[in-house]
C-alpha cells in the first residue's frame, strides 16, 4: 500500500517536474527577437531608391511592392530571400511607370500579410521623374518578452510652437517628430494665402528642431496673423501649423477677452488710485 502511495507521488512529481520544462521552453521561445526594420535612402535627383532591412525570420522570402501617390498603380514588384542572419537589400529604379508627382509607398511583406509584424512600409518623395533626398527608417523589432507594438500610439508625429517678444522680429520655432531622419520644411504664410518664406530644419537624434524666422520687409506689410506650417510628408500626423500676428513686420500681441477685462481693470483701477491721490493732497481750509 505504502509502495503504491510512493510511486503514485513519484509519477506526479515527474508530471509537474514536465508541465514546468514545457513552460519554461514556449516562455523562452517567447523571448526571441521578433519584427522587422526597413530603411529607404536616396540622393536628391537619383534614379535609384534603395530599400535594405533586417528581419527575425529568415526562413521566408521578403516580397515588395511600390505604390503610385494616388494609390491607383503598382509601379513596381519584386521578390527576395533575407541572410541567414535576416539581412536584406533592394534597390528601385525609377523608370517610366513612375509618372506621378508625390510620396510613392513602398511595402515590404514577409509570410502571412496580416501579420503587421512582418508587413512594413516607408513612403520615398518623387518629382519629374527624380527622387528628393530620403533616409526614412521604420522598426517594430524587440528583443525580450514581446509585447504587440502599437504603432497608433507610439507615433506621436510632428509637433511645433512659435516663440517671440512683442515688438520683435523674430519668431523662435520649436518643435519635436520622430522621424529624426528626415528633414522638417516650414513655410510662412501671409493673412493674403502668400508663402513670404520657406526652408528647411534638420532634427536632432532626439527629434527635437528649433529654427528662426526673421519678420519685416516688402513681403511682410501685411497686418494679421501669419501662418509657420511644419510638414515632414503627406500624413497627416506629420504637419503642424501656428499663427503669430504681425503689425508693420513686427511681433505683436495677442489680447483674448480675458485679457482685455483685465486690462481695462487695471486702467480703472489707476484712475481710481490716481484721484484719491490728488483728494488727499489737496490743502484743507
């Protein structure tokens, strides 16, 4: 009875002992790097846009494809087997399919398309035929216990705010994105819908920008509130404006109702401080 009870023990023992090591595997498994990264780069007035990336699995064939700005063309296709360490490269010419101006997406899919995993995309600028210098990076690889990437939450995109003193003629502009790899154009807009000024900022590593804007001169003689637009590319997320009031080309400010209550407040009050002070030094008779 007693050897019955000891081996009964024993059998559970080693059950337990297996449920253990099997959870302890798929856990582990669990842990391994999963995702993808892709990057497209390409010189201003290239033909040639190339596409290189990496890859957790190296086992399925990398499947690409590029799509017209207006979405209605696939301009080009193509197909290749990642290293055995998930490396890949792809190079696209820009040939004579490529007629439209604008941001043409460039997808990269790997086994089940459904898998946002391995399904990324990059968007490349083309004008005429050339591409306009790019170097846009997108990631969902993690190393560690995996935990979905939320992409609709991570990507807060592009972000400004406009500085400046009355009476300036500078406006400071700040701003943060996290595309640090691609170049930030703002353009000035005029009350009257004219672009008095345009450039370019570069991003730091950390994403933040910061830019000056010089006011005054023959495009700046309209009284109003002035437009400082940020866009990176067509996305929405990716473009952001501000307005700053400008009379006779400087920086003026902004009064809001609550302001002018205020205002008038302490003019009345002064008056009120003002004429009790003359009353009190009048000479008494």
């Amino acid at each position: 009875m007693n050897f019955k009870r000891s081996t009964t023990s024993m059998a559970l023992a080693l059950m337990a002992l297996s449920l253990i090591s099997v959870t302890s595997i798929q856990q582990e498994s669990f842990a391994q790097t999963l995702g993808m990264s892709i990057t497209a780069t390409a010189a201003k007035g290239s033909d040639t846009i190339a596409v290189s990336g990496h890859t957790a699995s190296s086992v399925t064939d990398i499947t690409f494809r590029v799509v017209s700005p207006s979405g209605n063309n696939v301009v080009s296709v193509g197909q290749i087997a990642p290293s055995a360490n998930g490396d890949f490269e792809k190079e696209f010419k820009i040939g004579p399919t490529w007629t439209e101006n604008g941001f043409y997406e460039i997808s990269v899919m790997q086994g089940v398309q459904k898998n946002s995993l391995y399904t990324m995309s990059v968007r490349v600028e083309v004008n005429n035929g050339m591409a306009e210098k790019t170097s846009v990076t997108e990631s969902n690889l993690e190393t560690g216990i995996f935990k979905p990437v939320n992409n609709a939450a991570e990507n807060r995109g592009l972000e400004i705010e406009a500085e400046a003193l009355e009476g300036s003629t500078e406006i400071t502009i700040t701003g943060t994105t996290d595309r640090v790899s691609q170049d930030v154009t703002l353009t000035v807009t005029a009350p009257n819908g004219n672009v008095v000024t345009a450039g370019q900022v570069s991003p730091t590593i950390n994403g933040d920008f910061t830019s000056i804007i010089k006011t005054g001169g023959p495009l700046w003689k309209q009284d109003g509130d002035y437009t400082v637009t940020a866009k990176q590319n067509e996305l929405p997320e990716y473009t952001d404006s501000v307005k700053v009031g400008i009379k006779d080309g400087a920086v003026i400010p902004e009064f809001g109702t609550i302001a002018v209550m205020i205002l008038a407040v302490a003019i009345i009050s002064i008056i009120a401080v003002s004429a009790k002070s003359r009353l009190s030094i009048m000479p008494r008779y």
